[in-house]
C-alpha cells in the first residue's frame, strides 16, 4: 500500500519531478566532480611540480675532502623501490679542452645518464636531436653558448681532450636553458668516465622527488640513512617554491569547493522546499481521507528521499565523468575516480532534499477543508 | 500604479521576498567571492613564484666561454667581459619596472683561502669568493628614489645560520660544505688571496644553499671588486620579475610583427618583451630567460589558472541552479495571483513586465547585499590563503548584478509562460 501510493505520488507530478531531479542530479554532479578533483588535486599538482626539475642532490661528504663519489649507489638508489623517485642522474663534471690541440678551448664536460636527464629535465630546449641511449659513445649534446662559441651545429664533429686522452664525438643536439647548461658539453657518463680516468666515479646526484613536504623530508631522511658518507641536501629553492605553492593552491582550492559546496546543497535545499509547498493540496486530501499526520509525512520523506537517491546516484556519476574531462583538459592526465566520492555526495544530495522536506512539517497544521475551499 | 502594486506585494509577503533575495545574495555571495579570487590568482601565485628566486640570467654580451657549475663561475680574473655596476639603477625605469622584483649582480673571483688559526694547516685552500649584494640601496635615475634589492630577494631560500654581511664591510658568510670542510666557524677570520691582492675577512655567518654556492665563500660585491681589481664591474646579473606566462603570441619573433602587434607584445609582461626591454636599457648585455624556472612557471601557472576557472565555472553554474530554481518557485506560487489580474483583464506583456520587475528588485537587492557578503568572503579566503585580501573591483558589481538578474529573469520565464498561458476561471476556481 505505502509501496503503490508512492508510485502513484511520484507519477502523477512527473513534470514537478523531472525537475526537481533535474535540478539535484545537476547539483550533485557539481559536487561530485569538484570533490573528486580536490581529491586528486595534490597529486595532480606535485607532478606538475616535477617540471621544476631536481629537488635532491647527492654529494661527497665536505670533510671527506673528495671530490667525486662511487656510482654504485644509484644501483641502491634504485634498490629502494620508492614510487616518488621521478628520476635520478649522476653527473661528473671535467674541464677539458675542446677542439684541436693549438685551437682548444676549456669547457666544462658533464657527463651524465641522457635518458634520466630527459625526464628532469624537461624545461630544456633542443635543436637537433636529444640522445636517449644511457651508454651512447659516440655522440654528444653541447650548450647554446658552447655551440655559438664554436661555430657548432647539429651533425658536427667535436673533439673533447683531457690530458692526454682524446674523445672524438658528433654533436647531437644543442642545449638552450639559460643558465649554467648552456655553458656545458653533456656526453654519457662512461666517456666522461674514460676521459678524466675517473671509473666509476660522479661528481654528484640529483634526484626528483614527487610528493607532498612530508614525503619530500621522508626521503631526504632515508637516503641519508642509506648513504651515511654522503652529503643528501634538498635543493632549497625548489623544494621551498614547491612547498609554498603547493600549500597556496590546495588552500585556495579547498576554500572555493567548499563555498561551492554548501551554495549547491543550498540550491538543492530550495528546490524541494518548492516541491513540498505545491504538495498542500495532497496532504489536504489524504488528512481529509483519514490519514494521519505522521503517515501523511512518510509518504514526503520517502519522496524527498527517492529524488535525492535518484539525483545523488546519476549526479555522482556524471560527476565523475565531468571530473575526468577536468583532469584531461587541465593536466592531460585522467583523475583518478575516488570512491568515497560517491557515499559523501550521495549523502549530501540526500540531507538537502530532506532538509528541502521541513516545510513539509507545516503541513500538519493544513486543515483539509481550508485547502479544498482554495484558500 | 505599477509600482504601486510592486511594493504593495512586498509588504504583503515579506517572508517569502526576503527568503528569494536570500538565495539571491547567497549566490552572489559565492560568484563575487570566487570571481575576486580568481581574477587575482595569477599575479598572487605569479609573486609567490618568486620564491623559486631569479627567472632571468644577463651575462656580458661576446663573453668567453663561461667555465660555469651550478651558476658559479670558475674563469680566471684576466678573462672574460664585465659589465658596469653604475647601469643597474637604469632597470627600474624600463617600461615594466614595477615589475622587476629584484636583481642582483655577481662577480666569481677564484682565491686562495688562508684560515686563521685552523685545523686546515697552514695549506692554502682553493675556492671561490662570490661577491655580491644582500641588501643593497641602488639610486635610480631621474628621480627614482632609490630600491633596495640583493639575494635577499632574488634567493630567498638561502638558509644562513649567523647573520649576513653588511654592504662593503670587510666580511663574508661561508657556503655550508666550505665551512665543513674548513672547521671554521662564525666570528673567525679568514685571509682570501688572489694574485697579489688579499683581504682579510670576518666570517659572520654559514649559508645553506644546496647548489655549488655550498662550497664557496660569499662576500660583498666591493670586496670581490677589490680583489679582482674590477672596481666597479661585474659578471653575471640574476634579475626575477614577475611575468606572464608564455602563449604562442609571445613565442613569435617580435621582428615580424606588425605595428599594433608589437605594441602589443611591448607592453605585456611576458619574459621576452622584460628581456628586451632590459637590453635597451643596459648596452653589451645578454639577457637569458632561465628556462628551468620560466618554463615551470608558465606551465604551472596555466594550469592551476584552468583549473581555477573551471571551478569558478562550477561556482557560477551552482548559483545559477539556486537562483533559478528561488525564482522558479516564487512565480509558481503565484498563479491564482496571476488569474485574478487576467480575470480583471490584464495582458500578457503587463503581467509579465510586472513579475519581472518584480523579480528584478528582488534581484537587484539580493545581488547588492550579496556582493557585499562576497567581497568579505574573497578576504577571508585571500587571507587565510596569501596573507593579502584580494584586490577590489568594483567591476564585478554590474557584472554580478547582471548575472543575478539575468538569471532570475531565465528562472522564472519558463514557469511564468506557462502561467499566463493558463485561463483564468480554473486557476482561480483552485485546480
């Protein structure tokens, strides 16, 4: 009986309660998406920090009084399996003389892993090609003021010398980075090696690491438990900047979903509130009918709480959707879908629409025959 | 009559009037609140960028090669070009001058380091004496005041432990990994040599930087002029300017641009027409974005700004739905109203224009009130976010006042049509 009065109750005003639906799904899809996306924001932004490139260096020791360090540790660097490590270069840094003996020039020759170089550092530019293979031998990528100075291009020859020992190599490509690099000769790190006699050897690491402040001291921690003989420092000036921002953005993000949050409940709120109001004249004809008060006002929250299931479940859904469309659009990755997502926006669609059903309460003072006499 | 018969509904009905203008104010409330922080999120975020330190990198012009680690420059004193100090004042006069946070001019000189009383033995230890400024008073020219400005500003995340050195004083702070090595510790002197000239400096404090700064000895740009004997001169200029982030406009080569394009490109703060405008203004240099930090910038930039519109767009859209779904309920509530004054022989357009200025007073009320509330909430947000309330901008009355009756007008239309379109005798007979 209460199961076929519903029925009938929420066919007969199909066209009230498309709308009211209408209108709840819309806010539950705003809430969901917008909820979803907070979620994921921190994520999303701490990758996108990445681009600033390395926010860890790894040294020798100042009172160990080396210069340079043994490479076995990225092999127990990358035995810590941590997913935050974006990537990890080794460099060593020579001077050396490029060009032909009574033509040379010194220049400073870093050799490094070109493949983790390409994933920290992807604010340099390259005309030519950049080198992907670790060990290549013989080619080489060289700065843009080191190419100006040398009359270099892609394709060219160039001839880097150390002491007595020659390296003949092809430039690949040309470094533009504004800073430092642009002043450097970049060739994988076993000709680096070979040439300064340094085997096995760099002059430090740097790592990019992912992650929120607290992971980020996390990891400085455990690799200065790991490498005890090494100096680990974050690199202040990104790992301050990243902190701040990050800190900035989330805050601000969190506020105006919130606001946003409560407008649509709000909305919601007033949309069933509408709905209840046109319902006196039913509530006259059941009470006239003989049903009680309280029967009468099961029958409203049953309504309220049918439209706010119906428009939570398909808000949340599309909510989603709208949420993966965001992440593609901002950050041309998918958002992950966040599960919890769905119970809260479910709930909260749901305490609006009963919410929106108080008025319902005056109802119980209608006097049937006031109603019928249209007043 | 007219508005007579407005007000004479106000002031029966004051209950539910007030709840409309409520929902009303609610949503500008929370449009004007997100608007104010939006339209303001790029130039906030933009200067907190600025703690990632300098974005532009100026050496001399035909330089020699550089024999450049981690921004510390390793050529010896004879070789290479220098630049005049006395210039630097001319950077706060360029077109976007409010624009440039701050620089800073280095001057890289290799010594010889001889510690005072010391663990280190009386060998001398190889390094560099950095010279430059912390805070420093640069006079501007043409009655610019003068701007104070050093690695104070352009490298914020310095850590120093001690205190830095004062403007031309015979002292210096130490990079961590130098003085780790060296044992020496703050209220020491150290004696720096290079060629025939030395100096004997006061160390007054430890600085952290994490780059190769680590192992060097930083000290006044005069003293590291003394040194070198470039009085007046330096090497490298590290400048950091707020800009706005590169799009394909600012990518296209200025020397192709037509006139107005130009003009265009000359007068946005985008690092490139910065750059040109700085190389107009110092002659023999070079100017440099650097890219690790521009290119970051820019891209994080765009994205959080997407990402913020959207969800301003989300914010707009809720307000919306509210508003609508307010003014929607009060027409509807109002058909035997509407069936009397058609009984008494009103016409469409006269009803109409009668709830829509209806609507639009409530709108009008509701949205003033709600601008005020969204301007308090903008603060409490730009507060508790940046430290800074957000800049005020009366623009966004008229604009948030328009959406609110734009939106009412479209709220109640659709109920209102198929009121009126409704006879007369049943609506008031009550079915």
């Amino acid at each position: 009986m209460f199961w076929r009065v519903l029925w009938r109750l929420l066919r007969a005003s199909s066209g009230r309660l498309a709308l009211a639906l209408v209108a709840v799904t819309s806010g539950a899809a705003v809430c969901a998406a917008l909820l979803n996306l907070n979620l994921d924001a921190t994520d999303k932004l701490t990758s996108e920090f990445r681009s600033l490139g390395a926010n860890i260096v790894i040294s020798p020791e100042p009172s160990a009084n080396a210069e340079t360090m043994d490479t076995s540790l990225l092999q127990n660097i990358s035995a810590l399996r941590a997913p935050e490590l974006i990537a990890a270069a080794p460099y060593l840094y020579i001077s050396a003389q490029a060009g032909e003996r009574e033509a040379g020039v010194p220049v400073i020759v870093a050799g490094t892993w070109f493949d983790e170089v390409a994933r920290m550092n992807s604010w340099w530019k390259v005309d030519g090609q950049w080198i992907s293979d670790r060990g290549e031998r013989t080619r080489c990528m060289v700065g843009q003021q080191v190419a100006r100075q040398l009359g270099l291009a892609p394709g060219k020859p160039l001839l880097l010398r150390y002491g007595s020992r020659e390296a003949p190599l092809q430039v690949s490509g040309v470094v533009t980075s504004g800073d430092s690099e642009d002043n450097q000769v970049f060739v994988s790190l076993a000709v680096a090696q070979e040439l300064s006699g340094l085997a096995g050897r760099a002059s430090l690491v740097q790592l990019s690491v992912r992650g929120t402040s607290r992971v980020f001291e996390d990891m400085i921690q455990r690799l200065s438990l790991a490498f005890p003989e090494l100096s680990v420092q974050p690199v202040r000036q990104i790992a301050a900047a990243e902190g701040r921002l990050l800190e900035r953005i989330r805050g601000l993000l969190f506020g105006t979903v919130f606001l946003i949050l409560v407008l649509t409940s709000l909305g919601v709120l007033a949309t069933t509130a509408g709905l209840a109001l046109e319902r006196r004249r039913d509530v006259g004809l059941m009470k006239a009918l003989g049903g009680s008060v309280r029967e009468v006002m099961h029958f409203f929250l049953a309504e309220a709480i049918a439209i706010g299931l119906a428009g939570g479940v398909l808000g949340a859904a599309v909510g989603m959707l709208l949420a993966d469309w965001i992440g593609r659009r901002v950050f041309s990755t998918a958002v992950e879908p966040r599960l919890v997502v769905f119970p809260v926006t479910l709930a909260l669609m749901v305490l609006a629409t009963l919410a929106g059903a108080l008025p319902l309460r005056l109802l119980g003072r209608v006097r049937p025959s006031e109603i019928f006499r249209g007043e | 009559m007219f508005i007579r018969i407005v007000v004479d509904s106000f002031a029966r009905q004051p209950r539910r009037k007030l709840l409309t203008a409520l929902a009303l104010a609610l949503g500008t409330a929370v449009a004007t609140a997100t608007l104010s922080v939006v339209l303001d999120v790029g130039d906030r975020l933009a200067r907190e960028f600025r703690s990632l330190g300098a974005n532009l990198l100026v050496p001399p012009q035909a330089d020699t090669l550089p024999l450049e680690i981690g921004g510390v420059d390793y050529r010896p004193v004879a070789s290479g070009a220098y630049l005049p100090e006395a210039d630097l004042g001319k950077l706060k006069t360029i077109f976007w001058r409010n624009n440039i946070v701050g620089f800073t001019p280095f001057l890289d000189v290799p010594v010889e380091v001889r510690v005072d009383q010391g663990s280190a033995g009386n060998q001398p230890l190889r390094s560099t004496l950095i010279g430059t400024w912390y805070d420093h008073s640069v006079p501007v020219p043409n009655g610019g005041g003068s701007f104070a400005t050093g690695i104070s500003v352009t490298a914020p995340s310095w850590r120093l432990a001690g205190r830095w050195f004062k403007d031309g004083a015979a002292e210096c702070v130490l990079g961590s990994a130098f003085a780790k090595r060296t044992g020496v510790t703050a209220g020491q002197k150290i004696m720096v040599r290079s060629g025939q000239r030395s100096l004997d400096l006061l160390v007054t404090g430890i600085v952290s930087t994490g780059g190769q700064e680590d192992e060097a000895i930083i000290a006044p740009l005069d003293m590291a002029q003394q040194l070198s004997d470039h009085q007046g001169q330096y090497r490298r200029l590290l400048v950091s300017a707020l800009t706005k982030p590169e799009d394909t406009f600012s990518r296209r080569d200025p020397g192709a641009m037509t006139p107005v394009e130009y003009d265009r490109w000359y007068c946005s703060p985008y690092i490139s027409s910065i750059s040109h405008q700085m190389q107009e203004e110092l002659p023999g240099v070079e100017v440099r974005a650097i890219r690790q930090v521009a290119e970051g910038e820019g891209r994080i930039l765009t994205r959080v700004s997407a990402l913020m519109w959207l969800v301003t767009g989300a914010a707009l859209l809720a307000a919306a739905l509210a508003v609508a779904a307010t003014a929607g309920t009060t027409v509807l509530e109002r058909a035997e109203e509407i069936g009397l004054m058609k009984a008494l022989g009103a016409g469409k357009l006269v009803i109409g224009a009668f709830f829509l200025g209806e609507q639009w007073f409530i709108a009008l009320l509701g949205g003033v009130i709600g601008y005020g509330a969204g301007l308090a909430l903008a603060r409490i947000l730009g507060q508790r976010v940046f430290g800074i309330s957000p800049e005020l901008r009366l623009i966004l009355l008229p604009v948030v006042l328009g959406l609110a009756a734009g939106v009412a007008t479209i709220g109640s239309l659709l109920p209102l049509r198929n009121i009126i379109e409704l006879d007369a005798a049943p609506v008031l007979r009550g079915e």
